[in-house]
C-alpha cells in the first residue's frame, strides 16, 4: 500500500506557527519577564486590555503574531509589532530585553544567550548562559575585589588628606607667626652689610691716592700695547683709505667695469657716514664739556684715569677695526668680480694691496689674526691688613644678609604654596590631597605623556610640548579635570587635557588619545573615585536586585544589535 502524504494549505501552516508561537513556560507569555507576568493576566471572560488601555482583546491574540495594540504590548514574543520589547530568562546568567522586532531575525542575539529569541526553527542558536554566566560572575567578582580594596585606599587617601589639610593649616599658621622675626632678622642683616660697605668705601677714598698710582702700574702695560695696536690701525685704515681714494679718482672710466663702480659707489657712502659720525662726536663732546665746567667743586676728572684712558683706547681701536673692516669688504668683492680683461692699472693695485692683506686679516672677527682683543681688568686687590680685615667683614655679613633672605624667601613661598593648596578643591572627602604633585607617566610608540595631579600635563619626545595647567574640576562627581593653556598649535588651537578618572587599587595613567585636535584625553585609574563601600560589606551586601540589573523595556533602547 502505497502510503501518501497531503501537503498542508497555508492557513494551516500558519495556525500551527501561532500555536508553536503561543507555547509558555507555566502560565506567562514568550517574552515577558517574571516581574510583568502579573500584567499578563486575562479577566473572567478571558480578555485582556492592551497595556496603554486602547483595545481590549482576546487573551488568546496574545502572541498571535498579529499586532493589536497600538502599543504593541499584545506582541512581546513576536516581531509582529516591532515596538515592543522581548524578554530573554537566560536561565544561569540574568535576564535581559532586545526589542521584540529581533524575533525570529535570523540572529543569535548576544543578549539572549539562552538563544530563546530564535524559537521558528529557521536557525539554531545554542544556549552558552552557564558560560556567559560565569564569565560575567568572575568579571563581577573581579570588580568587586577592585571595588572593595579602592574603598578600602580611598578611605585611607580621605584620612590621609583630612591629616594633610589639618597639618597644613597649622604649618601656615607657623609660619605667619615668625613672619616678623623673619623680616627683622633680614633687615638687621641687610643693616649691618651697608654698614660694612660703607666703611670700606670711606677705607678705599682714603686711599684713593695710592690705589691710582697702583692701578696705573698695574695697567702701564696695557696702555702701551693698545696704544701700538690703535697706531697700527689707524695706519692701515688709511692706507686702504688712500687705495679707494685712487681707485676712484684714477680707475679708466671707458671700461665702464660695473664692479669697480660699485666700489667706488660703497666708498662715497663710507665717507659720508665717516663724516655724520665725526660731526655726532664733535657735538657730543662739547656738550660734556659744557656740563662739566658748570659743575661747581668738581673733583678731579675720572677720563684721566689710568682705567678710563684704556676704556677709549680700546673702543677708539674697536671703531678703527670696523672701519678696516668696511674698506676690506669693499676692496676684496672688486677684487673677486672685476673684469680681468681690463687693464687698469689703479684696480690692479688696489688688488695687489687686498691680496697682501687679506693673510694678516680676519674678516670674521674684525681683526688682526694675530690679536686677540684686549679688556680692563680687574683692580688687584689691597693686600694691607686693614683692607682685608674689611674684606673679611663684608664677606661675612653678605654671608649673613643671603641666608636671612633666602630664608625668608623660602618662607614667604611656602605660605603662598600653602595658601593654594587649602583653597584647592580636593573632592569631598579631601581624598586627592594624598595625590597632589604626584605624576604619572604613559609612553607610546613616539611620545611619553606626563600629567601632575593640580600640576601640568606635557608630551615629550625629541623636546617637551607644554599640554595644559591645571584648570578646573568637570561636573559634579569628581572624576574628570580639565587642564588648558597649552602651548598653541600650529594653525590650530591651545593644547588641552581632558582626564578621566576610574576606580583601580593603584594609580595608574593607562592610556591617552587625541580624540580632536591638540584635544588630548588622559585616562587614570586610582582608588579617589572608587565607591565608597559600608565598612560590613558582606556577602549580601553584593546581591543585586534584578530590577537594577534588567531595566526592563526603558533600558533596551541603548542595546547594542550584534547583527550590526
């Protein structure tokens, strides 16, 4: 017998999916969570009322795959509505909602990883929640542990700094106290050193005589040998002097040599400053000489001076040396670019004489090769007893004034330092003042960050970029600083730090990106913004309520969809 086998019609293909579809774990629909099961209930004539009380159904049209409700409550276990919410149980982890349009998708979705979103057969999506489950029990217990001992160092920080404040307020108020011994000390020491300085220079005017007579000894020898050297240049600025000069007067004009031209055009601008110089120092020395013979009483004239007679003869030879200079550069460029061609015997000497000059000059110094330039000394010191008596004197009693001022400096900064960090906002339990002016440091590929809590952040590589100081605290819960004014960049805006702060047992810079930029984001875990736990943190302390684990269908909407 021949056994035949009737292909179903449609409509009964589709009622046995609405029977499948209809199937529930005791007496709550596919797709509603316990805590909803009680708004699942039909009345005595089993009806039931849409959730936005717009339609009163059936309850047997609940989960018919067909939407009724505008809200689309009647739906939770199918994609019918698309704009409810499906419950997944995932019996050994925690339950969790997808919206109800990724029913029967297609797609396992990671959220339901009891795999009870695919339940039409179309694709098998295994059920992992004892793994997940495990998984997620072991990250929790990871973080409780981390929780537990950050509030265990974050109420230590809190101490810490509650004791810090305290022993910074009574060090402040220390140091205003000795304020006045501080600044009577300084001036009694600043006393005595004037008075010191003050009978060693009436010692040196009484020997005003005999220090003279040493230093124009001790000098002598300078003098003549800046003499010679002024002699000298002074010989060989005119000898170029006179070079030009014939050159300009005698050089052949039909040549028409645009080098010697320009030599001769550079030398007339010579001579003109050399003339507007003259004049200045004419008017300017006979407008000393007006001052000082109307200065009634005036003591004998310091420009007479062993000292002051070297100091102009040194800067007289330095003016030579730059005028040498001058005359060289415009005799040696004609002596690189005229036309050799031409015979013209007043260039050619003047080149003769550039040629056996230029072995004897250094025209980067602007001077003979074989002088170095001469300065005035020192005035050797008074070796009598008296002199070094006050010598000893002096030394002691700037000794004296430098360690009261310095003291007193050191001081006064340390109030001011003080007086910063008491106004500093240190959270509310003042549990960062145990990290102020400590740094952190993160190193990639091509830079090394650095950020100094309340401090300054900076990037440093071949050289150290400043990245920002110190601003402001961002919002209210103390876990993001703001640190501006960076050094500028190019074609763009000031370098800033934005750092975000999480809870870790240690603190710890462990990473930084550049999110826009010269916009740098800094992130630090450290045990100040841990949560502070009760101190019988036991066991029960732990459990958390399912409402705050699955929000429900106000939660799903930020639901990341793996399909994506």
């Amino acid at each position: 017998m021949i056994t035949r086998f009737a292909r179903l019609p449609l409509v009964a293909t589709l009622a046995l999916s609405v029977v499948i579809t209809k199937a529930v774990e005791g007496s709550v629909p596919r797709g509603v969570s316990p805590s909803s099961a009680h708004l699942y209930v039909p009345d005595k004539a089993s009806q039931w009322r849409c959730l936005d009380g717009s339609k009163t159904i059936p309850f047997s049209a609940v989960n018919d795959d067909y939407c009724d409700c505008k809200d689309g409550s009647d739906e939770p276990g199918t994609s019918a509505c698309g704009t409810g919410f499906f419950y997944c149980a995932n019996v050994g982890h925690v339950g969790s909602y997808i919206k109800s349009s990724r029913v029967n998708d297609g797609v396992c979705d990671a959220e339901c990883c009891d795999g009870s979103d695919e339940f039409d057969g179309q694709i098998q999506c295994p059920n992992n929640c004892e793994e997940v489950g495990a998984k997620s029990r072991e990250e929790q217990a990871r973080i409780k542990a981390i929780e537990e001992e950050g509030s265990r160092l974050r109420k230590e920080y809190a101490h810490n700094g509650k004791e810090t404040k305290a022993r910074l307020q009574k060090e402040l108020e220390e140091l205003k106290a000795t304020t006045g011994q501080r600044e009577k000390a300084t001036q009694d020491a600043r006393d005595k050193l004037d008075e010191a300085n003050e009978k060693q220079e009436k010692y040196r005017e009484s020997t005003k005589g005999d220090r003279e007579a040493a230093r124009k000894i001790q000098l002598e020898p300078l003098l003549q040998e800046q003499r010679r050297r002024l002699k000298v240049a002074r010989e060989t600025e005119n000898h170029l002097f006179k070079t030009l000069q014939n050159v300009k007067h005698n050089h052949n004009k039909n040549y028409h040599d645009l080098a010697v031209k320009n030599t001769v055009s550079g030398f007339d601008e010579f001579v003109s400053r050399q003339k507007e110089d003259e004049s200045k120092d004419e008017q300017e020395a006979g407008d000393e000489a007006g001052e000082e013979a109307g200065e009634e009483g005036a003591e004998e004239d310091d420009t007479s001076s062993a000292e002051s007679q070297l100091e102009t003869l040194i800067s007289d030879t330095t003016i030579v040396l730059r005028d040498i200079s001058s005359l060289y550069e415009l005799l040696d460029v004609m002596r690189r670019e005229y036309n050799t061609e031409y015979n013209d015997e007043a260039v050619l000497a003047a080149v003769k004489v550039v040629e056996g000059f230029e072995d004897k000059w250094d025209k980067y110094r602007q001077e003979f090769k074989d002088e170095t330039r001469q300065t005035v000394p020192d005035e050797e010191m008074d070796s009598t007893p008296e002199a070094q008596k006050l010598k000893e004197e002096i030394d002691l009693a700037q000794a004296e004034y430098d360690a009261t001022s310095d003291e007193e400096s050191t001081a006064n900064d340390r109030i001011q330092d003080i007086n910063k960090k008491l106004e500093m906002d240190f959270g509310p339990g003042e549990e960062f003042a145990q990290l102020i002016d400590e740094c952190f440091e993160f190193k990639d590929i091509e830079y090394t960050y650095s950020i100094c809590l309340f401090g300054e952040a900076h990037q440093k590589s071949h050289y150290t970029t400043d990245l920002g100081k110190f601003s402001s605290w961002e919002g209210s819960d103390y876990t993001v600083q703001s640190y501006t004014g960076g050094t500028k960049c190019w074609n763009g805006p000031e370098r800033s730090v934005r750092l975000e702060m999480s809870c870790g047992t240690k603190n710890e810079l462990v990473s930084v990106a550049e999110p826009a930029k010269c916009e740098y984001l800094f992130k630090l875990q450290t045990p100040a913004v841990c949560p502070v736990l009760p101190e019988n943190n036991g066991p029960e302390a732990a459990v958390v309520p399912e409402d705050a684990v699955s929000k429900g269908p106000e939660g799903a909407e930020g639901i990341k969809h793996d399909e994506l």
